[in-house]
C-alpha cells in the first residue's frame, strides 16, 4: 500500500467528537505496551506519529488518524491500551462504555485489529478482549507483534498458543508483525484494504 500522507485528527472523548461522514475506520486493540504505537508507525512508515510509550492506562479517547492511501482514504481509530494495572475501577468501567458504545453503534468501523505480544500466551484480559470483539460480529484480526523478538523456528508453536489461547477459529487471520523488520506489514495492508473496500 502507498501512502501518500497521514494525519492526526483527534483524541474523542465521545461520539460527538467522531468524524464526520463515511470513511472506513480499523480499530486497533491491545493492552498497554504491546507494540500498538509501533505498529501504527510502521504501518504508516511515520517514525512517530502516534507516540510510543504514552503513559499507560492515560489515554481514554479513541485516537483517529487519517490516512490518505493509493487506492483511498480511511481512519486508524487506536483505542486505550488495557490491562494495567493501576488503573482505577471506574476508569475501567469508563473505558468499557466508551469502547462497548463505539463497536455497537459505529456504523463506519469495518475492522478490528486485536494485538498480542508473540513471546506470550495471550493474557486473560486478552481472551476477555478476544470474546468481547467478537461478540459484535466485527471482522477481526489478530496481529502477534515483536516478531523479532522470538526466533523464526519458534514462531508457529507460539502462533499455536496464540490460536489455542483466544479460542480463534480457523478463518481468522492471525498476522506476525514485528515493527523493527517490517514483517507482516504488506500482508496486513492488503488484508486492511480488502476489509476496507479500498
Ligand atoms: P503500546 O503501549 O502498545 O503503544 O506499545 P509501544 O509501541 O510503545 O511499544 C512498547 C515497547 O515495545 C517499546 O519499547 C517498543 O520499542 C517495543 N516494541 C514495539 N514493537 C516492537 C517490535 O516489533 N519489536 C521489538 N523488538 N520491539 C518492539
């Protein structure tokens, strides 16, 4: 995929913040500290477009991003990192509403991709996640990041633990990704622009 540019557009708070219009929007999900900024940057090749290493459990909006591309435009919506562990109760129960909200209602959202860190089995929080977005209907991928991190031998039993773990069913498409190499990222485009309609 070619893109041409890309911008920040804004940190929403609700659905009266949302743009405007139709645009096919990709959500992105993953608990604090899985690579889901340096996927974001890898995937738009902007070193630091959305920031790395925001204060966990801080950031409750939906951030949007634009992204004008070859073959069309479309919104990333990254939503707040979960499961950490510092965060209040009804912090939590606030983010539960806002993104429980946007799945329901949001008629532009075309995918959701679930991040998981490839060195680990996923996370209770990331079964509960899992569940939770498939629940909606929505397609959905999974993307193991940090490929890089586990050798190449290792990867399909880790992508095994991976299936197993979140229970996915066999026309899921689950992703390496590493945002170091570069890895998965024509494959997650084409697959991005499929789901898109682009
Ligand atoms: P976020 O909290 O999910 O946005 O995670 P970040 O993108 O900030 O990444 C968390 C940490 O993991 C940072 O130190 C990144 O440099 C590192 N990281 C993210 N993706 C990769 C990757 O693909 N490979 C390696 N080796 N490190 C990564």
């Amino acid at each position: 995929m070619k893109i041409k540019s890309t911008e920040f557009v804004i940190s929403a708070v609700g659905p009266s913040q949302y743009p405007e219009g139709d645009l096919p929007e990709v959500a992105l999900a993953g608990r604090s500290n899985v690579g889901k900024s340096s996927l974001i940057n890898k995937m738009l090749l902007r070193r630091n477009l959305a920031r790395t290493s925001q204060q966990p459990g801080k950031t409750q909006t939906l951030n949007y991003y634009m992204i004008h591309a070859e073959l069309g435009e479309l919104f990333f919506v990254d939503f707040p990192g979960y499961g950490y562990a510092r965060v209040s109760k009804s912090e939590r129960e606030a983010w539960g509403k806002m993104i429980e909200r946007y799945l329901r209602e949001r008629e532009p959202l075309k995918l959701v991709l679930q991040l998981v860190d490839v060195r680990h089995p996923p996370s209770a929080d990331d079964v509960r996640m899992y569940e939770w977005l498939s629940h909606y209907g929505i397609p959905m991928i999974v993307v193991a990041t940090k490929a890089d991190k586990v050798s190449r031998s290792q990867w399909p039993k880790h992508l095994k633990v991976i299936r197993q773990t979140l229970g996915m069913p066999g026309h899921v498409p689950l992703v390496l990704f590493s945002s170091e190499t570069g890895q998965g990222r024509d494959e997650l485009w084409s697959l991005i622009a499929q789901a898109a309609g682009l």
